[in-house]
C-alpha cells in the first residue's frame, strides 16, 4: 500500500504521532522536552503489520522532526533499528550532552 498521501496527525494531547489508515490508528508516542523529542514507543495494529506502515509513520515523523527544528533522542527498538537502516536520517539525533 501506498502511504504517501496519508497525512501525519500530531496529537500533541496526546503526544503521539499518528496515521489513521482504514480506520486503524498506528503511532509513535513521543515526548517534547526543549529541542529534544524523545521516540518512547511505535505501535501498529495488528492486522496492519508488514504493510509498512511502521515505516512510512516514522518517515513522515521524522520529515515533521526535521522541518521543526527537533532532534530525536530514540527510545524505541523500532525505531532505534530504521535508523540502522536508514543512516541518512542520523543527522537529527541529539547529541548526547
């Protein structure tokens, strides 16, 4: 499936980061201290997994990490992983302080 032309929620009650697709709620539960956002968890429903939804939601999250002047501190397996195959997006890590 194609997730382009899914848009990205920011759920800032919630601090979650999210895709609606078919109904179904896939998300990064973050938190924002400063200029640091902190990529605690990604979740995918069930019937969605291996589609590639985790995927294209950490992508999209971290195009609007990118365009907001964050720096990610991730916290996530998932996404600690994408980053090891995705090197090009180390540039928005934080550096450890």
């Amino acid at each position: 499936m194609n997730y382009q032309d899914i848009p990205l929620i920011n759920n800032e009650a919630i601090h979650n980061f999210e895709l609606i697709i078919d109904g179904n709620r896939a998300f990064i539960d973050y938190k924002l201290k400063g200029d640091k956002i902190y990529l605690i968890h990604t979740e995918v429903p069930a019937e969605m997994e291996g589609t590639g939804v985790a995927a294209a939601l950490v992508e999209k999250a971290f195009n609007y990490i990118e365009d907001n002047h964050l720096k990610i501190v991730p916290l996530c397996a998932y996404i600690v992983a994408y980053l090891k195959r995705h090197p090009e997006w180390k540039r928005l890590l934080a550096i450890a302080e």
